[in-house]
C-alpha cells in the first residue's frame, strides 16, 4: 500500500516494529488489527475499483446494523409518569 511501517502502524496504533514482526512471520496480528489492515487495503488504490464497492457496502451495513440497534434502545425504553425508564431494569 506504499506506506512505511511506521506509517501503517500509526494507523493501525501499533509500533513500527510490531509491523515488522508480522512482516517476518514473528507474530501474529490480533483480530482488530487484521480487520482494520483490511479495511485500509480496501480503500487503498490496489484494491480499486472492487475494494471501494466492497467498502462501501460494508459502510452501508453498518450503517443498517447501528440504526436497527438504535431502533432496539428505542424499543427497550417506556415512559413511566415523567420519566424514560429502560424496561430491562424493570424486569
């Protein structure tokens, strides 16, 4: 993706030589920095124009899933005389 390693690892909040151990085969990438290293190769211009679409349409689902939990907090609160109550703490 022509970034340095420090470069990639200020990114992805882990230090230049983290990077170059993975480089190596040293260690391994934890899960949150395996998914954001793909999301980066995604929307860099080796993965044009297929990764920009697959971007965008993991955006898109996130934005569904977030609005269909929002929606779920909404669901879960009732108004009890003045006040929200969230209805898990009821019962």
């Amino acid at each position: 993706m022509d970034m340095t390693q420090a470069e990639l690892g200020a990114r992805l909040r882990v230090s230049d030589q983290t990077v170059a151990r993975w480089e190596k085969d040293q260690s391994e990438k934890d899960r949150p920095a395996d998914l954001m290293l793909r999301v980066l190769l995604l929307g860099s211009p080796l993965a044009e124009p297929e990764g920009n679409n697959i971007l965008r349409d993991l955006i898109k689902l996130l934005d569904e899933l977030q609005e269909r939990d929002e929606a779920k907090e909404k669901a879960d609160l009732f108004e009890h005389g003045q006040q929200w109550q969230d209805v898990r703490l009821v019962l």
